[in-house]
C-alpha cells in the first residue's frame, strides 16, 4: 500500500519504520489491512497538522482553493489505499499516530485558535475543565489556575479549555470568569497582563449531549493547542455524579494523549455507600489506571493538613508522645455557621457521606499513621490505609446524629427530608499498638454557632501531681493540650501550667500561641490551588485511593445502614445553635471534656 504526497512538499522525515523514502516527496507506508486500516482517520489528522497546508500554501505562493483541492486529494487518496490494500501481514512498526475513530476536522477549523506554538523542550500542558459553567469552576477552578498562571506554577504554553454544552463562545467563557480572577495581594506586578495573558490562553468548547462526540472535539481541540509538540493532559471532571461514569468512559476512549501523561480529577463524593463506590471504582479502574485518578477534597488541601505531618515527624518534641502513653484523647472538629450545600446535592448525601467520609476520616489517618519510609504519595498512602482498616467498625450507640431546624425566613435550604443529616458526632476506636484505648471523637455540623475547623490533641494527666490542690476541683482544666487550627484563625495553641506572678502560688493555664497572620506576612493560597498543584507535580498522598475508600466506607456502613433502616432519627437543634444536647452526653461517657464553641 502506498500514499502518494506528490502534491506537497516533504515536512517531515520518515520517523517510523513502517515510512520508507521512494523520492523526495513520496513516501510508503506499509502495513496489514487488518491493523493498518484503523488507523487512517488518525493519520490524516496527523499528517495535516503536520503539513500546515495553510502556512505551506502562503509560502509556497497557493491559492487558498489550492489548498482545500490538495486536502481533498489528500481525502480521497487515503480512502481508495485503504479500500485497495490486499495485504494480510503483520506491521512493520507501529505508526506514531492516535488510533481513534474519525475526528471532527471541519468543526475544529471553525473553532481553531490562534494560539502560539511553543518550540521548547520542556513538555505542554493541557488542562479541561468538564462542566465549566458551573458555581464550582466559576468560584474556584479557574481562579485556581489562574492563581497558579500568576505565581509562575503552570507553563508559559499552558493550554485550559472549559467544555460544557451550553452554546456560548471563548469571550463568553473568558468574561463570565474574568471577575473572578485576583492578583496576589503581596505580588500585584502585571496583574492587569497576566489576567490579560491567562484569558488568552482559556478557550471554550460547546461538547453538545453527544459524549463521545464532544470529547472527539476537545481532543482535536487540544491537539490544536499543543501544537503537536510532547503534551500532558490534566480533565477535571467537575460534573453532577450520575454523568460521570458516562464522561468518563467517553474521555477515556477519545481524549487522552498519546504523547505524555493524563491524570483525572474527581469531585466528592465518591459514592453512595459501600457497594456504589465499588462498583465505581471497579468501571474507573477499567479504563485508568489508579495512577492516572484524583479523587479531590477541597478540605485536604488546607494547610493545617498538609502540616500534620510537618509537626509530627519535625519535631523532636511531638513524635515520642504521639501515643497512648501519652495522649488521652483527640477532638477533630469542623462546625459551619450556615448551610453552604446545594439541597438537590446534600439532601442525597448529608453530612456523612459528604465530609466524614473523605475529610474526617482522611484528617485522622494523617494524625494516627505511623511514619512512612518516604514523603512519596504512595508512601503516605500505605500507611493511611492501615490506619483506616485498624479503625473499629462504628456502633450506633456511640453515634449522634442531628438535623438543623430552619424556616424560609432562615435564608438556608429546608427542603432536607426527615433522615439527612446536618450534624454527625462519633467516638472511634483504632485497634493497634500504638492507639489501643484512645478515643478519636469526631464532630462535624452545619448552621452552628460559628465556623471552626481545629484538632484538640489532649494530654494524659501527671501521675502524682503536686500540684494538684493548686487547680481546684477541676483538673481536667490543668490538662496540657495541643491545638491545630485552621478557622477562625489559623493557629498553633499549646496549653501549659504556669505559675501566675505575684506572691504566694497560684497555677494558671495559658496558651502558647503561634498565630500565622502575625507570624508570616504572606496571603495563604486557597485549597484548590494546592491540590492543583499536587496534581500537577504527581503528588497524590492528599488524594483517596481505591483501597482507603473501600476502608473508609467499611466503618461507617453500619451506621449508614440503620438510617436507610429507619432505626436512626436525627436530633434537631436550632439553626445557629451548639447542636444536638446528646453530644454532651457521648463526650462524658468516654470521659472526655466537651471544649465549648
């Protein structure tokens, strides 16, 4: 079989074995028809990016109607050797080209952008945003990019492409987004360009409600952009959960790259329960690989998280009393003022599928794990997921559940019905050496009080303290503990004992406090740009893997089985309030202190 260039001039040198030179402008491609012929249609995408006919045509003097007659001969050429090919062996080498289905050529020079080729060594970058005029793109992904654009974090030939099937244009994109976009408050040089820069470089792809046509179009599109030079492919799957296994069997079939890397980023929750988010995981893993998956929370990527294991494993102080021995007890806490949660979303999951699931969970493993042999994200990972299956499968007596009480005058949604839950408190066992005994209690609510997100790590008693007439009839106040927090001000507080000036003596507990905002005069990124960043650099340890989400929902099953049962009934407690009264009550029967709001 051969295919006869005749018509142009020879681009490019004969790169495969399978390309043998017959003139100077005639080429001969060999190969099966049972193998080769699946193959034209990506070839010709090839070969004409390749060619450039339009530049070729202006340099060498063709006249635009040239052009398209020799791209149809092109056409034609290719259809009658494919059709014409007799031979049965096997390839002699296989061709560098994608081996899809036709691609949408004329529907990608309607919609070609006039983006610059970069001529560098250093690979490009493609980014997708599926579901790009969503509150959640709009508020915070592509803010994210274009903080990371900003900060010199994304490459100069970064491509991002927001894809939607709502039919609007790349101004329509760039002006809904561009009010979103702000400079560093430290750095602000150049903002005005950079935003100008970053808008320029952001495109627009109408994908329709044909998947696997409109990923056929944002996969020519984004070979557009990379110009055909080495690229890596990055797809953030911001879509409602019953269209994602949809989407993403179609981007994995007709959108990834055959000339770097691709990596999948997915959106919470990761299930509906245990035998959901296996069936899940069983349909993702048959088209990526784990390697290629980022199951985000947007809670890990703030940097009290990302500091749990700085304080640990940095400090000679923290390690040797990170056990049993030491440690009475740990509080993870994370209480909102209002209702943030779309009802359509929240209604169908609650808070326990929602944040206790990934957040907590995920938050308790960092604190409990033993030090891993390396700071790899598979590393990490490894003994997560050890901690995740030493925890003590969760009994409904040692459960809490409530529901805020609100009318339409309250500005939040009250469209729950009577088993979602707004408020989860949890005691949790770890069943290993070094935690046996220590209870992990959690509490995680909405429309509270106020808005605080902190660990409290609180210390054993001192065996035989002398002092202990000095602190009254409450020794539980002269307790050492370690305070991580996140919100309202982030902060590291450690309470000691100290003696108070003056004569005679009289012990007080203070707090030892680093507070960041007066610490280190720099603005803290959002969480979405470390994630994105992470995602960007391979760094997966923040990210849930397969196996610790089958750990994690194998300990809240039971508890999640007696609400589908109807055996549990949340509690209600008013909107603004402190939260169930039986929260009290599961605190002082693990003999822990309740750490007021």
């Amino acid at each position: 079989m051969s295919v006869s260039f005749s018509n142009f001039p020879a681009p490019f040198p004969a790169t495969g074995k399978n390309i043998h030179t017959v003139t100077s402008d005639r080429f001969v491609l060999y190969g099966g028809s049972a193998t080769i012929c699946q193959r034209f249609c990506g070839l010709k995408i090839w070969l004409l990016d390749r060619l450039n006919l339009k530049h070729c045509g202006k340099k060498h003097g063709l006249s635009e109607s040239k052009i398209i007659k020799n791209q149809d001969k092109l056409d034609s050429h290719l259809e009658t050797s494919s059709s014409n090919d007799g031979r049965d062996s096997e390839e002699v080498s296989t061709l560098s080209v994608p081996n899809v289905t036709k691609r949408p050529t004329s529907k990608l020079q309607a919609h070609s952008p006039n983006f610059p080729v970069q001529s560098d060594q250093a690979p490009s970058l493609c980014i997708a945003v599926i579901g790009a005029t969503g509150e959640l793109a709009r508020r915070k992904i592509f803010p994210a990019l274009f903080a990371l654009y900003y900060s010199g974090f994304l490459p100069e030939n970064v491509g991002i492409v927001g894809y939607s099937r709502k039919n609007l244009t790349d101004e329509d994109l760039r002006s809904i987004i561009a009010s979103t976009l702000t400079c560093r408050i430290d750095h602000r040089e150049n903002c005005g360009d950079k935003i100008d820069a970053f808008l320029s470089r952001t495109y627009y792809l109408n994908g329709g409600y044909d998947n696997r046509e409109g990923m056929l179009k944002l996969s020519a599109l984004m070979e557009h952009i990379e110009g055909g030079f080495e690229a890596n492919r990055i797809f953030y799957l911001s879509v409602p959960q019953e269209a994602l296994l949809d989407v993403a069997s179609t981007l994995a079939i007709c959108a990834q790259t055959q000339k770097g890397w691709n990596r999948i980023i997915i959106e919470k929750p990761f299930g509906f329960d245990a035998l959901s988010s296996h069936w899940l995981t069983k349909a993702l893993l048959s088209k990526f690989q784990e390697k290629q998956l980022y199951r985000i929370d947007h809670l890990l990527g703030r940097n009290l998280i990302e500091n749990l294991t700085v304080l640990r494993f940095s400090n000679l102080i923290f390690e040797p009393l990170w056990s049993r021995t030491y440690i009475r007890s740990i509080q993870v806490i994370l209480s909102e003022e209002m209702g943030v949660q779309s009802g359509r979303y929240f209604d169908g999951y609650g808070i326990i599928r929602d944040i206790v699931h990934s957040h907590i969970l995920q938050t308790i493993a960092l604190l409990a794990m033993e030090p891993p042999i390396s700071l790899n994200g598979e590393d990490i990972r490894n003994e997560k997921v050890k901690v995740l299956r030493s925890i003590r499968r969760l009994e409904p007596s040692n459960v809490i559940l409530g529901q805020y009480k609100a009318t339409f005058d309250d500005k939040v949604d009250v469209k729950l019905n009577s088993l979602t839950p707004t408020y989860f408190a949890a005691v949790l066992y770890i069943d290993n050496a070094r935690w046996d005994g220590v209870p992990f209690l959690i509490k995680a609510g909405m429309g509270l009080i106020k808005h605080r997100v902190e660990i409290r790590i609180q210390f054993r008693h001192v065996p035989g303290n002398i002092y202990h007439d000095r602190f009254g009839h409450n020794i539980n106040l002269a307790t050492n503990e370690l305070i991580l927090r996140d919100v309202p001000d982030e902060a590291i507080l450690v309470r000691v004992n100290n003696k108070v000036p003056g004569l005679g003596l009289q012990l007080d507990a203070s707090e030892l406090n680093l507070l960041y905002k007066d610490k280190y005069n720099a603005e803290v990124p959002d969480s979405y740009e470390h994630l994105l960043l992470d995602v960007i650099d391979g760094d997966n340890h923040l990210f849930m893997r397969s196996d610790e989400l089958t750990a994690a929902w194998n300990i809240l099953n039971p508890v999640l089985q007696e609400i589908d049962n109807n055996n549990i009934a949340p509690e209600l407690y008013e909107l603004g309030g402190r939260g169930p009264v039986g929260a009290y009550y599961l605190w002082a029967k693990h003999g822990v202190q309740w750490t007021e709001d």
